[in-house]
C-alpha cells in the first residue's frame, strides 16, 4: 500500500460497516480533493456478510431460505468502485491506539498487521450467547453449529431457552411449529406436543418493546406451537457449565432457576441479549455497558479524538436494532463526509446532521412461519403483515440492495 494513502478505516463487516463504507464510497470520497489518495479499509472477522434477523428459522435447515443469499461474499460487492480505492482486510480487530492512530488486526494464519487510520468507524456489532443466531465469528463457525444443531434436533424431546426477547420467542416459535406444527383455529393450545419447548423469561412480560396487550398476543400464538413461558424466574445455574456456547452446543443441560425449579433439556438455547465486540477498544472508550461512549447525536467517539465514530450495536448511541441504524447510517455518513472535506481545507462544508433515535414503539416478532405481533411508528399491526413485512422471509427481501449499496445509491 502507497504510504500517501489516507485510510478510512471500518471495522465491522455487517449493516453499519458496509452500509457507511458504500455511502462514502458514493458520496464522500468523489467529492474530496485528491480523491485518488484515500482508501476504504474494511476489517471484518467474516468474509460474507448474512440476514442476521434470519437465524432463528435458518438455523434448522439450510432449505429455509435461499443460501446464496442468505450469505453473500463481501469483497465481490465492491468491486464496483475504482481500484485502489477499497481494500478488504479479512482480520480481527485486536487493538486500537488512539493516540497513534493505528489499528491492530490478527489474521487466522496468526500473523498480524498494523493499519493507520485518517479516519475510523467501529461498526463491530455484538455476539450472541448462543453461536446459532449470528457472526460471533465467521460464517464457518455460523454453518458448523448449525450443522452440529441440526444433527441432535431429531433426537431432541426437551428444549430450554432463555430469555423472551425477538431472539427468543422466534427461535421458539420457528422450533416450536417445525417440530409440532400447530393447533386449529378452534384450539387455544396445542396438546401433547412432540417435543416440550420451554422459554424462561426473568420478567413477568415477554418482548419488553411491545406494549403488554401485543405481547399476550405472541405468549398465545407460542402456546399454539407447544411452547410454555415460564415467568418471572432467572437461571440460578447451568450444568454442565457453558451449555449452549460453541464448546457445548448440544450437550444435555440442566437448568436450575431462583425459584427452585430445575429444567432438563436435550438442547438448551442461550437467548438473553447479546455483548459488544468491543474488546480491542481502551476502556477509557467504552461506556459501562461496554460499548462505545459514542456522541448519541453526531455519531462521533469524542474522546478518541478527530474523525472516529460507532454506527450499530458496538455504540452507545442508541439502543440495538437494525431500522435504528439504519436511520443513523445517513447521519454518520453525512458527519464523516464533512469532517473528510474540513481535514483536506474546505471551509463551507455546512453544519454537522444530527440524529435522533424514533423511540416510538417498533419491533416486528413472527412466531413460526404464517404468523406474529409487533408494531410500526406506535401502530400495532395484524399478524398478517408482521407476515408480509418480516415472517415470510426475515427481512431477506431488502438485504439485497443494501448489500449491493444499491439502498445508498441516492445521498440522504
């Protein structure tokens, strides 16, 4: 690489990093003096970016839905732009200076590199404490625990999953309808389901988005696939320790609660939140959450200095959800730009966007293939078209554009 390069780099390879670096690849380096000199340097652990929403339906079968794109191979989708101009580090952030400007990445090979940075997004998302609902790694590691899942399930009379979050009660719901089906229309239950699928919940509401009523709701159509939800109630303890992770995927597992109940299950299924990839980021960076401390209105890391910013679930900025950032993409792009044209000496480059997270109540959640709950903007809306919108596919429908940059052609 030219030492006069001036690298931009992203690190993350999922919604934020590759929506912001196909927006300045668009709209921000084009415009920039001697725009031959930068460089999009994109990091990403995984060579594919995938429909993460997707995971609890694929995660039982690859006939779900269309693997080709499902997984789509992240160098190919910017071939589109001039060379030189993008470069795909497939690496592992391990450490950011700050101070120098340098970002250190390991490489699987275990050999290592320093990239210094004119510019940096963290865009690493977070890990799931289950390996089966998303890029905790790479989308070896994703496929391998399917694989693994996949393998047991037909042996399987008793499953556990914690938490009741969109993860959850989808998993639960996809499972529940695959191994049960589901009762008639006259049926308020399904009766003797063929595997007992139980979700523990630590509060007394499951999808705590959602308004109460939309949330009954879902706990209704759960009981029409043979799922119960226990409420209420925290895992006291595990055996054998890390059931459900990468190391113990399949492993039968035995749940104790604070109440004193104890649950034995063939597959237990971890679904309670998720944590920042955030570890190769100094602590003085980090929020307590552990994200990054980000600016929740111009995106930027203040006190990492100039032109360093945190777009997705790695940021404090807002909380996790993807039409959240989404929304924020435009805004970061746009603050980047303007930082990128005030560093090269232009002058009238305007004011910085702001942003402002829509708080307003907004989750969709399909519970198995037909059905679901949710709400728009504040608007709850019918199970046919949480179908429509999300359950027919889980949002597969829109990564194509997105992927492709084609949803950023335009500057918003």
């Amino acid at each position: 690489m030219a030492a006069t390069k001036k690298n931009i780099v992203i690190i993350g390879g999922s919604y934020g990093g590759v929506s912001v670096a196909h927006n300045l690849l668009k709209h921000a380096i084009p415009v920039l003096p001697d725009k031959a000199s930068y460089q999009i340097v994109l990091v990403s652990a995984a060579s594919q970016v995938m429909c993460r929403p997707a995971c609890p339906r694929a995660l039982i079968s690859d006939d779900m839905f269309n693997q080709d794109k499902l997984f789509v191979g992240i160098p190919k989708l910017f071939e589109q732009y001039p060379k030189g101009s993008f470069r795909f580090v497939h690496a592992t952030a391990t450490n950011l200076d700050y101070n120098d400007r340098i970002v250190s990445v390991g490489f699987k090979e275990g050999n290592t590199e320093q990239i210094d940075y004119h510019t940096l997004v963290i865009a690493t998302g977070a890990s799931t404490p289950s390996p089966l609902h998303g890029l905790n790694r790479d989308e070896q590691t994703l496929k391998a625990s399917w694989h693994d899942f996949r393998k047991a399930l037909p042996n399987a009379k008793s499953i556990v999953i914690t938490g009741a979050g969109p993860t959850g009660v989808e998993t639960a719901g996809e499972l529940g309808e695959y191994l049960n089906g589901r009762a008639g229309w006259f049926s308020s239950k399904l009766e003797k389901p063929n595997v007992s699928i139980t979700i523990v919940n630590a509060s007394s509401q499951i999808l705590p988005v959602l308004r109460p009523a939309i949330a009954a709701k879902a706990e209704k159509l759960l009981d029409k696939v043979g799922v119960t939800v226990i409420k209420n109630a925290r895992v006291q303890s595990v055996r054998p320790e890390g059931a459900g992770t990468e190391t113990a995927l399949t492993t039968k597992t035995t749940v104790t609660l604070n109440n004193g109940q104890t649950l034995d299950a063939d597959l237990y299924i971890p679904a309670t939140g998720s944590k920042p990839n955030t570890s190769f980021v100094p602590q003085t960076l980090l929020a307590s959450d552990g994200r990054v401390d980000t600016n929740p209105t111009t995106l930027r890391v203040d006190k990492a200095g100039e032109r360093v910013y945190a777009i997705g679930d790695a940021s404090s900025y807002a909380r996790q959800a993807i039409h959240i950032m989404l929304e924020a993409i435009p805004v970061v792009s746009a603050n980047i730009k303007r930082d990128l044209l005030l560093a090269a000496g232009k002058e009238d480059v305007g004011e910085d966007r702001e942003f402002k997270a829509d708080l307003r109540e907004t989750q969709m959640v399909p519970v198995g293939k037909s059905k679901g709950v949710g709400a728009a903007m504040g608007y709850q809306l019918p199970s046919f078209l949480i179908w429509l919108i999300k359950g027919r596919d889980y949002w597969l429908w829109t990564t194509g554009g997105l992927w492709s940059g084609k949803q950023w052609s335009k500057e918003k």
